[in-house]
C-alpha cells in the first residue's frame, strides 16, 4: 500500500495498526511521508521521547512540528522551538485551537493524529469526544490538506471509531512483512549472535579476544564453566533488549494519562500562544532550508 498514493485520492485516513506491531507501523507510515511538513499530534507520547525514536530508526525528524499532550502533564518542562504542549490530552478545546492554528499557517501539509484509541479510554463526557474529531477533521478537510488519523484494531467497535469511519474518506489497514520489523529483527540478530558467540567462546577457551562487557567473567573462562556460558548469554541479551527498547515507541501508560487533567486558560491566551510557537518555527524552518539550499 502506498500512502501517498492513497492521500491523493483520500486526503483524510484512518490508519488502524495490529497493537503487537504498533512500533513497526508508526515507523513504516512515517518513512512514507516523511519529506513532507508534518503536524504530529501525540496524546500518548512525549515529543522527546519520539525525537529520540525517529533518528533510530531511519525517520527525518527536521520536518516534524509536535503538539505534544503529555508531557506538561507528567512535568516534563524541557522546551523545544518545535513542540507547542497542550495541558491534556483532554483538553480539547486548547488542543482544537492549536490543531486549527497550525492547519491555517498553511505550512503544514499533513495532520498526523497518534491515536484515536487514546481518546476511548479518557473520563470525557459521552459525545464530546465524537464533536472534537469531526471537528478536527473538517478543519484539516476545508484547508484542503492531509490527516492521518491512527487507531489500534482493537477499538474498530467502540463509538468513537465507529464515527470517526463515517467522517474521513477512506480506512487503510496498514500491514506489516517481516521485513519491515526492525526493532524484532534487531532482537533477534542480537540473541542470535549471543548463542553464536557463546558457543564460539566455548570451543576456544578464550584464546581469543573478549569484549570489555564480559571481562569480569575472567575467573571461569578455562573451566568451560556453565555459570560463565550462562551469564556470557544474559549479558549479551541484555544488550539486545537494550537496543530492542531503545528502537521501540515508549508510550505513557493510559492509566497515567486519564489523570492529566485540562488546565482552564483563557481562549485568547491559548491561540495566541500557539500561533506565536507554530510561527517561530515556521520562520526558524524556512531559514533552515534557505542555509541547506542556498
């Protein structure tokens, strides 16, 4: 399936992900669209900790602008030029605005919204949520731009995605090959390695070279000891699960979440704080392109 095919034809998707393979799919949609100017919206994720995930895993982050809905909930105060954060996931009229400032900028060429299972399990009031993304669609829709609405499979009968259906223009599955699974693949050359690696060690008897991490398995290494195969393994899986956690999207957990409660703010004093943020970027961007392609 290709994206950007579809968004020529569709200009508003609703992405529905296997929750096992959540990572690869988030992962698989931006690789996709990534050289276009993005509006990421998170309610389940801190603009830090995707800033850390794009690089490593092959995804330009210099296009991405984040209306980020966590992070001062959980006080995060780092700043950043491109991350506006909203009070709450919750809080949607602070999040509404800014959504609206950022698709009338104009410099946006598409709305990405991660993810509508969030919204099914906040303590909002029955139809507010529906009002809010039919709201936040029509207004990605009457500027003529793109959405990426995402959601899990398993939320396609709640009322929420049920409405959100009859609302974009078109729902996409977005499968995964297991080619396409690198964090998986990354944990399981590294385990692979390991056993490979222990066995090489075990016929030798060190004669070789030892990696420094395992140097202070010195005491066992001419007694073939099981201890030593043993804890030889553990290390280097370690290492694997290290760089397999590191390649994986860390969410807030939802429990967490449903206690970030909206902070009242005067409307005038949420648009003119989004609009300020949105252009600062704007401008440092433009200038940015300028300088890289004089």
């Amino acid at each position: 399936m290709n994206i950007n095919h579809e968004l020529q034809k569709n200009p508003v998707l609703l992405s529905v992900f296997p929750v096992e393979l959540y990572s690869s799919a988030i992962i698989k949609l931006l690789n996709t669209i990534h050289t276009k100017k993005v509006c990421y919206v998170s309610l389940n994720k801190t603009a830090h900790s995707l800033q850390n995930f794009f690089p490593l895993n092959n995804v330009n982050a210099k296009n991405f602008f984040f209306i980020d809905t966590v992070s001062e909930g959980i006080g995060n105060t780092a700043s950043n030029d491109n991350v506006l954060k909203i009070s709450s996931p919750a809080a949607f009229t602070e999040l509404s605005i800014a959504i609206s400032e950022a698709v009338k900028s104009g410099y946006f060429d598409l709305v990405f919204f991660d993810s509508l299972s969030t919204l099914s399990f906040l303590n909002v009031r029955r139809g507010k949520t529906e009002k809010f993304i039919s709201h936040t669609i029509n207004v990605v829709k009457n500027q003529d731009k793109n959405g990426i609405f995402t959601c899990l499979e398993g939320e396609m009968d709640t009322t929420l995605i049920k409405d959100c259906c009859l609302c974009v223009d078109k729902v996409v599955h977005v499968h995964i090959s297991p080619s396409q699974q690198p964090p998986f693949a990354v944990l399981t050359g590294m385990i692979i390695a390991a056993i490979g690696t222990i066995g090489l060690i075990s016929r030798t008897g060190f004669q070789n070279t030892l990696p420094t991490a395992l140097a202070i398995l010195e005491p066992f290494k001419h007694t073939q000891s099981p201890i030593y195969i043993f804890l030889s393994l553990f290390f280097l899986i370690c290492a694997g699960l290290l760089i397999y956690k590191k390649r994986t999207l860390t969410t807030i957990p939802l429990e967490k979440i449903r206690t970030i409660t909206p902070k009242e703010k005067p409307h005038h004093q949420i648009r003119t704080h989004a609009r300020k943020t949105i252009h600062a970027w704007i401008k440092k961007d433009k200038q940015n392109n300028q300088t890289s392609n004089p």
